[in-house]
C-alpha cells in the first residue's frame, strides 16, 4: 500500500513540475510574442510616391508594399539584423510583412552608388554562362579570406534568374542562387540595377530562395516603380563633364568593382540573416527568452 502511495505522489509531483515547466513556457511564450509586437509596431511605413536621394529618383511604392525611410531602415539592418552600418535608401517590403516577422519571406533594399556612367554596349556581346563560370571562380577564391576572418566559405551555385537587360530603359536584373556551408537552405540574391547619369540605383531582394517564384511575380511592379529623376537620367549623360564607369554591364553583374573590397560587401551584408534564416534568427532569439530546449 505504501509503494502505491509513493508510486501516486511521485506521479503527482512529476505532473505538477511538468505543469509548471508547461505554464512557464506559455508565459515566455507571450513575452516573446509582446517583444515581436512591439518591434514590429514601432515602425512607420509609407506609401505613395517617395523622393530617393534628395531629388535623385522617384520610388512609386507598388500596390501591395509599403515603405520603410532610411533612418528606419538603418536600425532594421544593423540593429535588428546585425548587419554592419550601410547607405541604404530604404526597404520595401510586401504589405503583409515585418522586419521580425515569424514567416518572413523577402524585402527589398533600395541603394545607390555613384561609380559613373556605365557605357552599356557590351550587353549585347555577354555570354552568361561564361560570366557564371567566371564568377563562381571568383567566389571560390575568395573562401579562404571569408574563413579566416570568421565567415562560413559560400558557393555560387549558379543563376536562379539569368541576366536580363532591358536597353529601352536602362534596367538590369538578373538573380544569383548561393550556399552557405553551414547552412541547408540556400540564398537568393536577386539584384536590380537601374542605370543613371552618375551611377545606378541597386535594388536587392532579401531572402532564401524558397521566395524566387513569390518574388517574381512582384519583380516587373518593382521594376516599373523606379526612376531618376530629370538631369539623372541616363539620356541626360554629357560625356564633356561626366564621369565614366571603368567598366559595362558584364562588370557590373559579376561584381569586378566589389572585388578588391571584396566580394565581402556584397555577399556578407545580409549573411547573417539570409544564409541562416529567419528561423534560425528567432530560434536564437528564443532561447534568449526560453533557454536551451533541455531546460524545458
């Protein structure tokens, strides 16, 4: 009789831990949620047409998107995703999406860089499959230094859009596929250049590359949403006072100018988030909030 009695309060002290262990994880379970909330809601978005660069272009925010400003974007890039102090523009993000939300699937950042005008008459020479050869090269070679200075080797596994580029109005995109070694799901990196008097705009596509087709289907609305400005344009180049870039469109695609300063600005921006995921993002969040899962 007494085994049964020590069986049972045994039974019932186990039951009464794990209720609380239970209670305890709901608990930290709504922090993290009230601690997403509030990140999430402590932003202003825009909508509308917005002014790039102090009258440089114009951005028409695509129906269906919103609009994060510079300063904003600054504090989601660096402090929230741990990316190191950039220029950017902006992020423009589906209506439905957030900096830290739980499904994230992709924005987009707006940059400008003013390296010249880029002399465009080699685009229609280009052999992209050379180029992609070229590249991956490029990016194997540079392995050794990413390892040494803390970061995971990557590949380029090969285009996951090829090179298109639109001469009728100056606009470039093309999408690059790449694996992490420490990571199972690979990176998509889909570039948008548009090209100006001085330099050209850079749209990049934050994501994995689960959102490729998702973000197809938003590309040609993100494309048609941009412009420079009268005097910027790439019709407005006087080739008596205006720079030129050291290189053409197969340059600007393979990153040539990015390759002293490596091929690190390029690709480490947003290795943190990207090549690891938004899961493994709040994953380690979480367990700031709940502890290792053998705590629970």
């Amino acid at each position: 009789m007494r085994r049964v009695f020590f069986s049972l309060l045994l039974f019932f002290s186990i039951a009464v831990n794990a209720q609380q262990e239970v209670d305890s994880l709901a608990i930290k379970e709504e922090i993290y949620k009230a601690v997403l909330d509030s990140i999430n809601h402590s932003f202003t978005y825009q909508t509308g047409v917005i002014e790039l660069g102090e009258g440089l272009a114009t951005l028409k925010v695509p129906e269906g998107f919103k609009f994060l400003d510079e300063a904003q974007s600054q504090r989601v890039l660096t402090d929230l995703w741990g990316n190191p102090p950039s220029n950017s523009m902006g992020l423009l993000f589906p209506e439905d999406m957030t900096p830290m939300h739980d499904n994230f699937t992709y924005c987009v950042e707006v940059t400008y860089a003013e390296e010249g005008y880029i002399d465009d008459e080699d685009a229609k020479d280009l052999d992209y499959n050379d180029l992609l050869e070229e590249m991956q090269e490029d990016t194997k070679a540079s392995n050794d230094e990413r390892v040494q200075l803390g970061y995971p080797s990557v590949e380029l596994v090969g285009w996951a859009s090829s090179p298109y580029y639109d001469k009728e109005n100056k606009k470039l995109h093309w999408a690059k596929e790449l694996k992490f070694d420490d990571t199972e799901i690979n990176t998509l990196n889909y570039n948008i250049r548009v090209l100006g008097r001085k330099g050209y705009l850079n749209l990049n596509a934050i994501g994995d590359i689960s959102v490729l087709n998702t973000f197809n289907a938003d590309r040609d609305n993100i494309l048609h949403s941009v412009e420079f400005t009268p005097g910027n344009r790439y019709s407005d180049f006087n080739p008596d006072i205006d720079k030129v870039a050291a290189y053409g469109i197969g340059g600007l695609i393979a990153g040539k100018i990015l390759a002293k300063a490596g091929f690190f600005a390029l690709i480490l921006k947003f290795w943190k988030f990207i090549a690891i995921g938004a899961v493994a993002l709040f994953s380690g969040f979480r367990k700031k909030i709940f502890g290792d899962k053998k705590e629970v």
